[in-house]
C-alpha cells in the first residue's frame, strides 16, 4: 500500500524532472529523475573527446523545414542532386565544414510512388571523390555505387521495388566519415494503395556530429570509437532546432512522421511524451490504427539506415516534447516540441 501511494510522486517528479530538462537544455540528473540526492555525482563526467569551445560570431543556423515534401507526380523522375561542399553551423556557435547531397545536411528528402522510376544525377562539385548508395534500389556495388571524382557527373537509376523509408548515403571509403561528414537523406516510397491523407506530415532524419576543429570536417577518430560519444545528436542537422523553432500540429488532428535513423552509430528510439502511436509501419512491419486487440505503441526504435511511418492524434492542447528516449542524447539536441492547437 505504501509503494502504491509513493510511486505516483516519484513518477510526477521523474517526469517534471526530464520534460524541464530537455525542454530548458540542461543536464539531467539524478535528482531529477526521483532519486536519493546521496546517489547523485559530485561533478559531471569529463567528456569523451574534446569539444571545440564555441564560436561567438558563427552564423546562425538555417532552419530545416520539417514538413514532409509531396509525392512527384509521375512515374519518371530525373531528379538533380548536386555535391556541395558547405559551412554548416550545427548547433549555435558551431560551424562543420559539411560535404552534402544538395547543399544541406540531411539532403533534399525524395518521395515517389512504387514501381516509380528514378534517375539521380549528381554532379561533383565538391574536394574529393564521393559515391551514392541508395537503399531502396537492388544494384550491384560496382555497377553504379561507384566513386565520381570533382567536376565529374554520375546518373544513378533505378525502380522504387518496394515501399517505406529509405536511406541514401555516400559509400566512399570511409563511408563511416562520408556519413557523419553530411552524406545523407531519405527516399520516401508510397505502398501501393498510397498513404490515407492526415492533417501534418513531417519528415525526421537523426544523425549525430562528432565535432573537430571550428569550421572543419568531423574529428574521424572520435567518430571511430567502438563506444559512439557524440557532441551532438540532432533531428534533420541542427541541435535543438525544434525546440527553439516548435512545429504546429492540430490537436486530435491525424499526423504522420515519416523517420530515418542514419546514425552513423547510435540507435534511435524515438518518442513524443504525451502521446501514443497508434499506427507504426516499422520496415515493413506494421502496427495498424483500430486493430482488434487495442495495440499501440509508445517508442519506435531504429538503429542506423532503418525507417518507419508513426502516425498519431494529440488530445488535448499543449506542448508534446519529441525525444529519442535514451535521454543522455536529449541534452546532445536531440529534443524538439510540437506545439498542439485548435485550428479553425
């Protein structure tokens, strides 16, 4: 009886303590979670690899439109996906020296139609050599995934043969560099009756920066450990981009998220407090809306290149905190809010 009237105080307490947190940008802690204070450390743990300290007159950074694109009309697609070399600020005062698909990190997000064909071309105009590998094509390696040097093109072609969420990526040796450089996106391919229309779709891509010197590319090494320490984890490049810029969504208004987990090490395991997935389509797998036995979910977890289609209806009015739920990343930038409304 006792456990039964104590346990709902630790909960509100574990719960204020994360939302406020992850919400404000700051550390959680033991306390907060409902702890004994005694258990608590005296001092934070010294960072894993050095984190440059921030620049004063970085640019800021360039909001990454969070709404899913449309479906291409059509059944052909010639889609131009230039390589750019570009400075990036990925958290405010932090500048990478980025390699992109399209000039932003993640690239442009592709969206067709099963059976769709879609030509990519990619002209270099970037200081290396680079290469693209999408995942929702079956090609051999050596046929098109193959390394296009600066200034050179490549048209990169295949039919969308199945649907869900996809990944594409450079696969030039490092590709592990490639990736956490920048190289990424996602490829949207409808299923064959289409999605059923929703109120808000949006589109999530989380990755992670590994940071080396102000405006240069990822510290390799410190991408490399075998235990993954990220300076930050981030949705669609940018840390904390969503709580500082909330998106709109209607409250028990249907919305859609269309996610990617392109690492290029740390799974996901992706969660909005205060709501609940009732339709999940996780690689093919799916958890449907209404299914007979009253199934929902309440955290999608994907570990790097894998997607899945989350819709859900917010009930009430209010703020709703998206997460990857292991919450030492939360602190990182992985954090947004979706801002629930009454639309008229």
């Amino acid at each position: 009886m006792m456990l039964s009237i104590r346990r709902p105080r630790l909960l509100a307490v574990a719960v204020a303590g994360v939302l406020a947190a992850a919400v404000a940008g700051g550390p959680l802690s033991l306390v907060a979670l409902g702890a004994d204070p005694s258990m608590a450390p005296m001092a934070p743990a010294a960072p894993v690899g050095a984190l440059p300290a921030p620049d004063p007159n970085a640019p800021p950074y360039t909001l990454f439109d969070p709404m899913a694109p449309a479906v291409l009309e059509g059944t052909e697609h010639d889609i131009d996906l230039p390589i750019v070399d570009r400075q990036m600020t990925v958290a405010p005062g932090y500048v990478v020296s980025t390699w992109t698909f399209g000039g932003s990190v993640p690239g442009p997000t592709i969206r067709v139609h099963l059976g769709d064909t879609v030509r990519v071309h990619l002209t270099n105009h970037g200081s290396m050599s680079h290469s693209i590998d999408f995942h929702a094509s079956q090609t051999a390696m050596d046929h098109q995934m193959v390394d296009f040097a600066p200034g050179e093109t490549l048209t990169y072609e295949f039919t969308a043969d199945y649907a869900g969420v996809w990944m594409y990526h450079c696969g030039t040796q490092p590709t592990l560099l490639h990736i956490a450089n920048g190289m990424y996106g996602m490829l949207i391919v409808e299923p064959r009756s289409g999605f059923e229309p929703v109120d808000t779709e949006l589109a999530f891509v989380q990755s992670e920066w590994y940071l080396g010197a102000q405006g240069q590319p990822i510290d390799f090494a410190k991408a490399s450990a075998g235990a993954p320490a990220p300076d930050f984890v981030v949705f669609n490049g940018v840390a904390n981009q969503y709580k500082e810029n909330p998106i709109s969504i209607p409250t028990k208004g249907r919305v859609r998220v269309f996610l990617l987990d392109a690492g290029p090490s740390i799974d996901s395991s992706y969660h909005i407090v205060g709501t609940i997935f009732d339709t999940v389509i996780k690689e093919g797998i799916e958890l449907a809306r209404d299914n007979p036995e009253g199934w929902g979910s309440q955290a999608v977890d994907l570990s790097p290149a894998q997607g899945a289609i989350i819709e859900f209806s917010p009930q009430e009015d209010g703020m709703y905190a998206m997460v990857t739920h292991a919450f030492n990343f939360v602190g990182r930038g992985a954090v947004g809010i979706l801002q629930a409304s009454s639309m008229e």
